[in-house]
C-alpha cells in the first residue's frame, strides 16, 4: 500500500489546520485515496505553534498519528525547528523560504522546497492567503494529488466570497513549485 | 421507516467525528438536545446548535450536566428523540439522571467523547476509560446498551443504529467515543433519507383509561403516549407498578427490576454487533474497540505478515457483551489480546466469558494517546507462543 505522512506546521492564524484539511480533503474526496487528519489540540490560540497530521494512502488507515512525516509542510521557524529533526529518511521539506532558514537539523538526504508564501500572498492582495498559497506549492512540488482536485477542495473549503483570491493563491504556488520542483530533479 | 429528509445532510463530507455524530442524531431524528458543553465534545453540540434551527427542533445549554441529563427526558417524555453530549467528567455527574431513564424506560441517548481520567484529566487527549462507568455508574440493577465506533463515517452510521436501539428497548444507550475519533476527520458518506432506516417509538395504540405505562407483552417493553395527547399518567423514580404508580414491595420489585435486565438481556443475541477478521482458526484473537481497534488492525497485519495465525475480534457494540461468542472462541484459540485505554476494563468481560479455558493477555495503556503498534504486535507475539 502506498502511504504519504504528511505534518503541517506553523503559527495559530496562518491557516496551518486549513492547509491540511484541503489536502486530506483533495486526497478522499476528490482524489479517491484515504485521507486521516488529526489537528494537535490543545490551548493553541492565534499565534502560538499549531500543527496538522495528514496521512494519505491508498487503502484504509488504522494508525493515523504522523510520527516521521514523508513531507514536512512549515509556514513558522518554530514549527521548523520542532519538526525538521523528524522527517522520515528520503523525506521532503516545504517550507516558508523568507522565514526560515534550513539548517543541519534537516536529517541529511532530506530534498528542501522554499517558497516565499507570504510575500506571494502579500502580492496577491492579502496575506492571510499564504496557507493557500503552500498548499498549491505541495500540490505543484509533490504531485501527490492531482491539480483539479486540490483546486476543487480549495474551492468548497475556503469562505464564499473569496473563492477567486484563493484560488489566484493556490495557482501561484503551484506553478512556482513545479517550477522548483523540475528545477532539482 | 424513513429519515426525515430535513435532517439528512446527503453527500460526501470531510469532516471530524464530532460534527458526524451531531449529523448521524440528526439523521436518526433527534430533535432535542440539551447540553453543558465539554471538550472533547464541544464540536457535537455546537454543530447541533449551529443546524437544528434549519431542521426544526430545539437546543439548549443548560447550567451544567444534572439539568441537561433530566431536561432531555423531560423532551423524550413530550415525545421527542432525545440526546445529551459530554466527555467523562459531565457523565459522572449524569449518573444519577441514568438510573432515572433506565427505570421510567426512557429513550435516550448519553454521547461520551472520553477522555483521560479521573477527576478533570487530560481534557484533549484521549482514553477508554468509561466503558464500566457506563455499565455499573447508576446504582440499581439496570442493562444499558453501548456502542462504539472508530471513525467519523462510524459516527454517523452508529449513531443512527444507537438511536433505533434506544427507541426499540427504551433504554438509555451510551455512545462511547474517545477524542481521537472526535476529532479526527476523514470522508464521511451521508446517503439519502430513503436509505436511512430509522426506528420510531413504540407508540400506544389505546385509549386513555385503557392504557397502562408500564403494561408489557413478550417484547418485555412497553408502549409509550406523549405529553398533551390525553392521557393522564405517573412516571415514578420509584418503584411502581403497571400503571406507573409507586408499588414498593418485594414483589413489585422482583417483576420489574427482572424485567428491565431481562429486555435486553432476552435479546442480547439480537443486540450484539461485533465485526470479526480471520477468526477462524487463529491462534491468537485480539479484541478490541474504538480508536484502539484501528491500531489493532494495523498489529494484526504485521503479525499475519510475520506468519502468526491471528484473528480480529472488534466490540462495536461493547454492552451487551457478546459473551456467549468469547465462550465459543476460548475453547479454540491458544489466547486473547486485549488491548485498550484504560488499565483493563473490557478485558475483565473476556475474562469472565473465557472462563479459564483460554489465556487472556492485557495491554492496559492509561490514555494521552494510543497503543503503538509495535506493542500490540509484541503482545500477539507473546500470546503466541
């Protein structure tokens, strides 16, 4: 069975837990996988650390804890510095390239992806679309889920209103990150 | 008959455990819910809150767990399907109120999202760690009936069957999640109301004079009237007779109390639901329930892999036991795993239904998280020898 573990970290306020709800979302619902998503849950609140775990595979999930992420997602230095230390072995990085620096807590063999997300949000018009703007970039990046169904769960998940700024978001990061992607293979 | 199709939110949905078990209640009829919210349960009511008002129907947050408890029998007794939701600590203050709708038979259903205990706990972090409050938390002699699902999709599929359940034994039915299927999100499926067989009231047909509250045929369940239809009736906490009045006598005592044991322990067969894999002829069978099934699920494999001769034995309903299939299993299998949240409650049943006549290995986890796999498969390992 084919199995991705996927962590998403970052800041309360930037969208982490939207960021893996759309992706377990694209992957179960229009993507025709399994898809667990579990939220760490505690007093988090805006601002302080806060992280998804996504686990996408084939056939149906029993243990959907992500221990040792496959792909590592982060948007804050904090979450990196948390998490970078656990990425599986032949793992990938996504990060936040204009907030953190990628250092030798990344086990070695570990390929890294930066985006500057949040500039790119910024550019876009609002900031508060960097999440988006990371999930087009994993989209693009890893190929895990098809385009159309990570944009139709974008679409159905974000406020109504907003669909066209989302979606503007999520096309940016994911030409950007297949661009980044062909330029290390 | 069929769903209401105003409760029925039909399609596909990626959403958490809590937000499916408010839509499986809805689902299933429940208009009435009254509650003191509590993590990890907020999300059921507060979804409640946020769709009954485009259903119809009525929620209430009341000044804690003892008035939310009652004011839903209230509701059931006005004729409403009836649910209150809470997490460990607000279910040790319902126990009493649990005593009071197993002997009026009330329909009602109590939603448990577990977390770890005792006392205040480990308010986001899950255990399974309620299953003997539920069975023994009232005084008194009583049979509840407790379901158990491992996942949102299960959220909503049980909760409509623990609704039919309370309907049909006019029992209070215990729906006993744990915060990880709470709040772990996952497709969920919503069919059409045409496909949602849901169970209505066991209404009387006589007239007021003729009809008597607790009057009973070989169903061992009687029929129900609601508030404001006509009839004048006596619902006690007491001991009372067929006409609900307060009988408080040995006798009286003996012919109800048999009764209300024997409505579902007559029909425990009928009730018992639980899921087996590979079973037959294995060596070892793990039983399990709930989140801690899944981790189960995933040993068992590794242990089939490794060649060991494993079965899978899944409570998704944990009372009434399904002790007559341990009995039947103890005499075939070298031993039983039990692994669960809490530090071994389940265990004593297969205990008790094994009778001696097979080992049954523990691996008691005192909550905060779930089993690792690796020690379920160790356990197996272990039993297999």
């Amino acid at each position: 069975m084919h199995k991705s573990e996927i962590r998403v970290g970052g800041l309360g306020g930037q969208g982490v837990i939207l960021c893996g709800m759309i992706i377990g979302k694209a992957a179960s619902i229009f993507d025709g996988k399994h898809a667990t998503l579990i939220q760490a849950f505690g007093p988090e609140a805006r601002g302080s650390a806060c992280s998804a775990q996504v686990t996408v595979a084939d056939e149906a999930i029993g243990y959907p804890y992500v221990k040792n992420p496959d792909i590592l997602i982060v948007m804050s230095p904090d979450a990196y510095t948390q998490f970078a230390p656990q990425v599986a072995p032949g793992g990938m990085l996504l990060y936040e390239s204009d907030l953190i620096k990628v250092d030798d807590k990344l086990p070695k063999g570990v390929r890294a992806f930066g985006v500057p997300a949040t500039r790119f949000a910024e550019e876009l018009g609002r900031r508060l679309v960097l999440n988006i703007v990371m999930t087009g970039f994993f989209a693009g990046v890893t190929g895990l889920l098809s385009y159309e169904s990570v944009e139709q769960a974008v679409k159905s998940s974000v406020p109504k209103g907003t669909e066209d700024l989302n979606l503007r978001a999520f096309h940016k990061g994911y030409e950007y990150g297949r661009e980044q992607s062909a330029g290390k293979n | 008959m069929h769903a209401d199709p105003k409760g029925v939110l039909t399609g596909i949905h990626f959403i958490d455990g809590d937000h499916a078990a408010c839509e499986g209640a809805l689902a299933a009829g429940c208009r009435f819910v009254a509650g003191y919210p509590i993590t990890p349960s907020t999300e059921v009511v507060e979804r409640f809150a946020a769709r009954i008002p485009l259903v119809g129907g009525m929620f209430i947050q009341l000044e804690d767990e003892l008035a939310s408890s009652i004011a839903i029998q209230g509701a059931a007794w006005a004729g409403k399907k009836v649910m209150t939701v809470t997490s460990g600590p607000g279910l040790s203050l319902m126990m009493e109120h649990v005593g009071l709708a197993a002997f009026t038979e009330t329909p009602c259903v109590f939603v448990d999202v577990q977390r770890g205990g005792p006392s205040t706990g480990l308010p986001t972090l899950p255990a399974q760690a309620d299953m003997m409050q539920v069975k023994w938390g009232s005084h008194g002699d009583y049979e509840p009936i407790a379901l158990s699902p491992n996942s949102p999709q299960e959220c909503f599929d049980l909760m409509i069957k623990a609704f039919n359940l309370a309907e049909t034994y006019r029992v209070p039915v215990f729906f006993m999640m744990d915060e990880v299927v709470g709040h772990m999100t996952e497709r969920v499926v919503i069919p059409e109301a045409s496909e949602i067989e849901v169970v209505e009231r066991k209404w009387t047909k006589k007239k007021p004079g003729e009809y008597r509250p607790y009057e009973t045929d070989e169903s061992l369940v009687p029929e129900m009237v609601k508030a404001g239809d006509g009839y004048r009736i006596h619902i006690t906490g007491l001991t009372h007779d067929e006409r609900g009045y307060p009988a408080m006598t040995a006798p009286a005592q003996d012919k109800l109390v048999k009764r209300l044991v024997n409505k579902i322990r007559a029909n425990a067969d009928k009730i018992v639901d639980v899921r087996e894999d590979g079973v037959a002829g294995a060596d070892v069978v793990v039983v399990s329930f709930g989140i801690t099934s899944r981790v189960a699920g995933a040993a068992v494999e590794a242990a089939r892999a490794a060649g060991l001769k494993v079965g899978h034995l899944r409570l998704v309903i944990t009372w009434p036991f399904p002790a007559k299939r341990i009995r039947e299993l103890a005499a075939t299998v070298k031993a039983f795993v039990v692994p669960e949240l809490n530090m071994g409650q389940m265990a004593l049943e297969v205990e008790r239904a094994a009778a001696g006549k097979a080992p049954v290995l523990t691996l008691p986890h005192a909550g905060g998280t779930v089993h690792e796999p690796g020690a379920i498969l160790a356990k197996i390992k272990e039993a297999a020898q």
